[in-house]
C-alpha cells in the first residue's frame, strides 16, 4: 500500500520551502564604489561623462559588436533600431506574438504594421516555417525575439532575411550572453535590442543598448538618439529627426559594475538550467521547451515549460500555480494573451499613430493561444543563481504536487 500524499501547503501543509530563492538584484562594494564615483564627478549626463563611453565598447565588445549606443530603455532601443533602419508608414514588422508589449509597440510607433507569425511549439520562438507566407511586398523586417533567453533560430530567420530582402533585428531584452553557435546573442542580426530593466539578467533599474557591427546604422542610431545630431555637426544642428534618448552617467556606472558579474551568473543559470530541465523532464505532464544544441548558451532570463494536465490528474494549470507558490516556488503563468489580443490592439486604439487603424479582432496563432491560456510555466532567473540544489527543491515541489492531485 502507498503512503498517502503529503498534505499540501495551499491546504494548511507544511511548505516544502520556507527560505526564499536567491536576491535580485545583486550589489555589493563594486556598485557603491562606481556610482558615487560617478555622481563626485558631477558629470551626470552622458555627454560629459565616461561611464557610458565605457559600457558601451565593453558590452558591444562583449556581444561580438563593433558599436553599442546605450539609451533609457530597451523599449526606447527597438523603436530606434527600427526607426533607424527606415521602417515606415506602410512597411510591415514580422513579430512573434508571445512577447512583451514593446515588441509591437516599436513597429506602431513607426506608424507601420505588426505581422504576428505564431511561435514553435517547443521553444516558444518564432517558428520559422511560417514566416515566408506571411512576407508580403510591404514587409521590410523580421524582428525575433529570443525569447526567455533562447536564441531564436537565426540560422533560418537570416536565410529568410537574406533570400527576401529583409533586415533582421533582435529582441534581445531577455538574451544577455545568450549563444548560438558560440556566436552571442546581440550579433546575430543586422542590430540587436537589449534592457537593463530592474528584472533583467544585466540591470540597472532602467536602461538599454543597441549593438550593431554595421557602422552606418551605428552612427544613425547615436544621432536618433541625440536629438538627430550628428557626429560633427552642431549643438543646435539637427540634421534628422531624432529625440533625446541618452541614459544617464549614474546608471551606466551601476551597469559597469554590474556587468562584471554578468559572466559568472550566466554560467551558474546556466548550468541550473540545465539540470533543472533533466529534473522536471522525469515527471509526466512537465516538459521543458526544446534547446538544440544551436543553442550553446542559454541565459534563462526565463525558464519556460509547460503544463499537461493530464500528468496532474486534470488540475488546471492556474490550481498547479497556486499551489506551488504556496510550496515556496516562485513560478508563474506567463504572458497572459497574445499581443494582439491586448486591449489597444483589440480596440485599435494606436494613439496618435496609425491613420489606417489596423484591425487584430481576426487575428489567431493557435500555438501561442494554448501558451498563454493553458500550456506555459515561467521561473524567473534569479531562481537559477542558487545552488543545484535549489532545483531539487523545485522539481521536489512538482512531485509533492502531483501526488497531492492524483491522491
Ligand atoms: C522581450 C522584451 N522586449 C523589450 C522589452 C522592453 O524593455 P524595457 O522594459 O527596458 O523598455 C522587454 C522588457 O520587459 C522585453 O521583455
């Protein structure tokens, strides 16, 4: 006879974890030191200081780039890099719908279209067997993100890209010392997306960068993001459009520092990750989403699996939720729709962009439907700077869980 199931923690049990995951975000004597050196300099603005300058040849060094511009924020560096490459009114943006907001929103504040082409089932990326019908003569980019921190399949998107005419621009907010091939995120495309948003792997409360290895494109970006300035010419010389998107000195000093750290956490998350995806691949109705082994380096921004209920004897993924959150693991559902389905898509309220008024109301990728309504898992990365045996205790939470549901 088998023992009967431990009692659950949503039911008045005794959590499997009390002590709380790893901090985030991680500071220490590096950061005091960087950021009160640069607010004594009294050289706060990135015109006047060198912190900026810095981070920007060390990141860009960092993703195999020759040129980083950083700017306020990585919602800030996609509208520019689209903006830069001469996205449009008219002009289409193939985007994934399983996403953040801003992902679309850069492509509407081009006043151009979003084309959702649905995800891959096993690594929530954008699946490329479905971008060249949805490539139509308006269509000017492909924007994919790597999402969680999965590189995207660039070998393909590129082939696409190159076949078609197209740029390629990476979302690459959640991919800091993401690999693929050996090759780091960031230099995959033609330019590349990142954000140092409090909950990202590399933070500094805001921030984000554009890096690119196209030298042009490089120096349109740092004149977008100065007022349309450019290189040689005057303070009140605006040569393009542009606005004023510089980050401050005080938090490029807190990136600094923060990015010596950025190696070493990547490694650990890594190999958490890893083994984490062995662990919960032994218990029936979890599956981890596919890494090939393209994918040499994930950053885990985002550990994503996914739900079966019929491992967990039909239990709703939101009851799986709960009751895990009350075992002490931190786990959540995700994306909660497809971007098209957000409210200022569904009323085609685009503000001031937008004559057209584009209409998503028919708009379905059935694969990121079920990811968000019933299928995805997410932990966040900060989970993963702990020790291997912090995964134990997850997959530990997961077992006590299906035992509890299947009585
Ligand atoms: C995939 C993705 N792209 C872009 C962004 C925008 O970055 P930020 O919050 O720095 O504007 C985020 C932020 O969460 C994101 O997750």
């Amino acid at each position: 006879m088998s023992a009967s199931p431990p009692r659950l923690a949503l039911e008045g049990g005794k959590p499997l974890r009390a002590r709380p995951f790893h901090r985030w975000p991680v500071f220490g004597a590096r950061e005091r030191r960087l950021v009160l050196r640069a607010l004594e300099s009294g050289r706060w603005g990135k015109l006047h200081g060198s912190f900026n300058r810095e981070f920007e040849e060390k990141f860009a060094t960092y993703t195999g780039c020759r040129h980083g511009i950083t700017v306020v924020n990585g919602s800030v560096s996609l509208k520019l890099a689209l903006w830069a490459l001469g996205v449009r009114e008219g002009d289409e943006v193939i985007v994934p719908p399983y996403t953040f907001i801003a992902t679309a929103t850069a492509v509407i504040e081009c006043n151009a279209t979003p084309v959702f082409v649905d995800i891959h089932p096993d690594t929530y990326n954008l699946d490329p067997e479905r971008i060249e019908s949805a490539i139509t003569p308006r269509t000017k980019a492909i924007l994919p993100v790597h999402m969680g921190g999965l590189c995207a399949d660039m070998d393909r998107i590129n082939a696409i890209a190159r076949k078609r005419g197209l740029a390629v621009i990476e979302d690459a907010a959640h991919a800091h010392g993401s690999e693929w091939k050996g090759r780091r995120a960031g230099c995959l495309g033609k330019i590349a997306s990142f954000s140092f948003q409090s909950s990202k792997n590399l933070c500094a409360g805001e921030g984000g960068i554009l890096t690119t290895n196209d030298t042009r494109l490089a120096e349109r970006c740092r004149a977008l993001h100065h007022c349309g300035r450019l290189p040689n010419g005057g303070w009140y010389g605006h040569d393009i459009l542009g606005g004023n998107f510089r980050l401050g000195e005080l938090q490029a000093a807190l990136l600094l520092a923060q990015f010596t750290r950025l190696e070493a956490q990547t490694r650990t998350r890594d190999r958490n990750g890893r083994d984490l995806s062995r662990e919960l691949a032994k218990i029936e109705g979890l599956e981890p989403l596919a890494r090939g082994p393209e994918a040499t380096r994930h950053s885990y921004h985002v550990f994503i699996f996914r739900y079966r209920r019929s491992g967990f004897a039909g239990w709703p993924r939101e009851k799986f939720v709960k009751a895990m959150r009350a075992e002490g693991i931190p786990i959540s559902a995700g994306y909660p729709v497809p971007i098209y389905r957000q409210p200022y898509f569904q009323k085609r309220d685009f503000g001031p962009f937008h004559r057209a008024r584009l209409d998503y109301r028919k708009a379905s990728c059935p694969v990121c439907e079920n990811a968000c309504r019933e299928e995805a898992l997410w932990l966040p990365q900060s989970v993963f700077l702990g020790p291997r045996t912090d995964m134990d205790d997850i997959a530990a939470a997961a077992r006590k869980v299906q035992r509890a549901a299947r009585g």
